[in-house]
C-alpha cells in the first residue's frame, strides 16, 4: 500500500511539473511594466544575427519548426548553447526543433511493428512491453539529434579557435605595417579568406571556413550599424567563441593606441596555440594509454589461452 502511494505522488507530482512547465503562468503587471521599461530603454532590443544560415528545409519542416520555435518563445525556453551550435554549424533552430519531433514521432512506430511480430511469433506478451519499449525508442530518436549537434560544433569549435589564432597574428601583422584597427581585420579576413575561382564564396567544409564567417560578420557590421570589434563580440555570443568575446572586449578599450592592440594580439594568438599544443599532447596522452591498455588485454588473453590446456588437466587429474 505504501508503495502505491509513494508511486501514485511521484506521478502525480510529474503531471503537475509537466502541466506548469508547458503552460507557465501569466507574469504579474510588475513584471510587465518593468519589461516595457527596459525595452523602451533599448536593454532588450533584439540584435540581428551577423551569420546566415546555410541549411535549405523544406516548406513542410520550415513551417512545424517555426510553431515549435514560438511554443518555446512563450514558454521562455532559450536553449541558449543549441542556438549556438546551430549557428556554427550554419543550421536553423527550427529545421532542428522540426527534426527533432519529426524523428520522436518516427520512433513511435515501433510500437505496431513490435505488437505484429509478437503476434507472429505467438508469444503471450502483454501490450506493456511494446508499448514502453517503443516510447523508449522515440526518446532516444528525439535526443539523438543533441547528441550530432555538440559533437560536430565541438570539432567545429576547435577548428574555429584555431583559425581565430591565425586571424590575430594577421590583424597584428597589419597593425604593424601601419594600418588602423578597423582596416587591419578587414585585411586580415580579406587574405584569410579569399574568394574561389568562380566567384562563389569558400565552401564551408574548406579550410577557410572560419575566415569566411569572420569575413561575413565585418562585413554586416557596417549594414547592422556596429563597430568591427562589436560584430567579433556579437560573433563569439551568437556561436560561443569567448576567444571571440575576449578580443572584441580588449579591441573596445583600446582601439586608439595601435602600439597595445599589437601586444595585446601577438600576446593572445600565442596563447592560443599554447592551449591548442597542450590540447593535442593531452589527446595523444589519452591515446596512448588507450593503446597500452589494449596490448595489455591482448597478453593476458594470449597467457590464458597458453595456461588453459594446463590449467584443464591439472584440474581434471
């Protein structure tokens, strides 16, 4: 008795957590009113995004992403890192959040299928089995695109910050040949990042991919109305580059003097091929202890494939 409860309170209290989180309550007038002085003071006026998206969706997944987007605007739901992987990565949120529900429901079909192979194989299983199973396989088929989208932005991310590394021994190379700040990135992309033959941009999955979006973020600069080194912090928020967030911050206090701004990058880039050095001793580390673990493995089981035979026949005497 006492464990039906126990169970009948849990669920209980994860119908209502459910129910609160899918329709939250109406915020206060207090809350209302502050939200309309901060938005009349321009603190929350929204930024429009420096980089395009490069995905093409269909009008059928554009159109149930778009409805998934705003049920998470009204609910406050920002998912804050997603939105950055996906913009590195050049893909919408709602072409995602369509995928998402879109494999969920797929993963739902495994329950008919399931029920018609019991059926066929004339086991006596209850419906319970298939039932939870199936909703077990649409869980994993909705997660599994958070899974793809971290582990290719982490590769991205990595390659990115390497190229960010590039890109200030090129602003400083500039600054040194007497060029100011603003010109200096924009030379330093322009030769990090040179268009392809036929008058198209650089393929994203080239080497010069990161230049290209560093490239297009100046450029939007000036059509948003920023400075350059704004359009490098807007950059590093929009795709989680605090490399990015950290030069923007440092190019704001001291754009005047060329002479610190030059210190500062050449400081910076070795600092980043540093960590980026310790990064891949660290791997090469890992790696070599993976392989030693596996010779180890392989000796042991090729003793007792020696040891075996003995072992049976003094056991057997």
């Amino acid at each position: 008795m006492n464990a039906t409860v126990f169970a009948g309170g849990v669920l209980g209290l994860g119908l209502f957590l459910l129910i609160r989180a899918l329709f939250p309550p109406r915020p206060g007038l207090v809350k209302q009113l502050a939200a309309l002085e901060r938005a009349r003071a321009g603190e929350e006026a929204v930024r429009a995004p420096l980089v395009a998206v490069d995905e093409e969706v269909s009008q059928f997944r554009q159109a149930l992403g778009v409805r998934l987007a705003r049920f998470y605007a009204a609910r406050g739901w920002e998912v804050r890192s997603i939105r950055a992987d996906l913009t590195l990565l050049g893909k919408s949120f709602e072409g995602f959040l369509a995928t998402k529900v879109l494999l969920g429901v797929s993963g739902l079909l495994a329950f008919p299928f399931l029920v018609g192979w019991l059926a066929l194989m004339g086991w006596g299983v209850s419906l319970h089995v298939p039932f939870w199973s199936a909703l077990l396989v649409s869980v994993v088929f909705f997660l599994l695109p958070d899974a793809q989208i971290r582990r290719d932005a982490a590769v991205r991310r990595r390659d990115f910050r390497h190229a960010v590394g590039a890109f200030l021994d090129l602003v400083a190379m500039n600054l040194a040949g007497g060029r100011g700040v603003p010109e200096s990135l924009l030379m330093a992309v322009s030769v990090g990042s040179p268009a392809s033959p036929n008058g198209s941009a650089a393929d994203s999955a080239g080497s010069n991919w990161a230049m290209e979006r560093i490239r297009e973020a100046l450029a939007n600069a000036r059509i948003v109305g920023i400075t350059p080194w704004q359009a490098l912090g807007q950059l590093g928020d929009e795709i989680n580059v605090d490399e990015l967030r950290d030069l923007s911050a440092a190019l704001g206090l001291v754009a005047d003097d060329g002479a610190k701004v030059r210190s500062s990058l050449t400081a910076r880039s070795a600092t980043l091929r540093r960590r980026e050095l310790a990064e891949i001793e660290g791997k090469a580390g890992e790696r070599s202890q993976s392989m030693l673990v596996a010779q180890l493995l392989l000796c042991a089981g090729f003793v007792i494939f020696l040891s075996y035979p003995a072992a049976m026949k003094m056991l057997g005497s």
